[in-house]
C-alpha cells in the first residue's frame, strides 16, 4: 500500500509540473510568425504562402521593376556586354591559373575551383542573353 501512495504521489507531482509547464506557454489559436503575430486566416482569405501568393508576386514585380528602372538596362547595354565579356575573359584566366597549379597529390581542391568558376562562366553567359533580351 505504501508504494501505492508513493507513485501516486509521484504522479501528482509529475502532473503538477506540466501543468505549470503548459500554463506558461501562450497558446493562440492559429500559426504565429516570428513576431508572435497571429497570421490565422479566414477562408476567403487563408493565410501561409498560397494566401499570400498574389501580394509576393506583386511585391517581387515592383522589385524587379525597380531594379530595371536603377539599371537602365537599354540605355548602357552596350557598356553592360563590355563588362560581360571582360569578366569572361577574367574568368577564363582564373581557370587557366587554376589549372596550372594543380596539386598532382591532392588535385580535388583545384578540380572544385575549376567547376565554380566553369559554373561562373554559365552564369555569365544567362546574363549576356538577358541583356540582349533587352
């Protein structure tokens, strides 16, 4: 019987230290952003990233808008592809430096610089092709 009224006791305790626990957590129903704002939302308009996909596009848009109103991409195009094609060349000299000091013992280091410079390449080669989009 005694160890009956132990546990039991235990159990209690056990019982009175989560609800203290759980008493101190402040539950809102719905999702909170980091902020502890409530960003629950009604069914017309539910929350979370499909609710809030019209509103980011509009906002990426107007980023992207401003950034080509800053860049004056028809205007200096042509200063632009200069640059491009400096930077390739550039590029094209890393790799070649890259290459001829290659470490025959541990050449895995210089392989991986060689393909993020070959990746650099790339994506100067996406750029050229949006500013002749342009």
């Amino acid at each position: 019987m005694e160890k009956n009224f132990t546990n039991l006791i235990v159990f209690l305790g056990i019982c009175f230290i989560g609800y203290i626990l759980f008493r101190n957590f402040n539950y809102k129903e719905g999702m909170t952003d980091a902020s502890g704002n409530t960003t629950s939302g009604t069914p017309s308009t539910p929350a979370g990233a499909a609710g809030n996909a019209a509103n980011y596009a509009t906002t990426i848009k107007n980023a992207a808008i401003q950034m080509q109103d800053m860049l004056l991409t028809s205007k200096y195009q042509s200063n632009y592809e200069t640059v491009i094609l400096n930077m390739d060349d550039y590029v094209n000299n890393l790799m070649l430096s890259t290459a001829l000091s290659v470490d025959p013992k541990n050449p895995l280091p210089t392989i991986k610089a060689l393909n993020e410079l070959n990746n650099s390449k790339t994506a100067l080669n996406a750029v050229m092709k949006y500013i002749d989009s342009q």
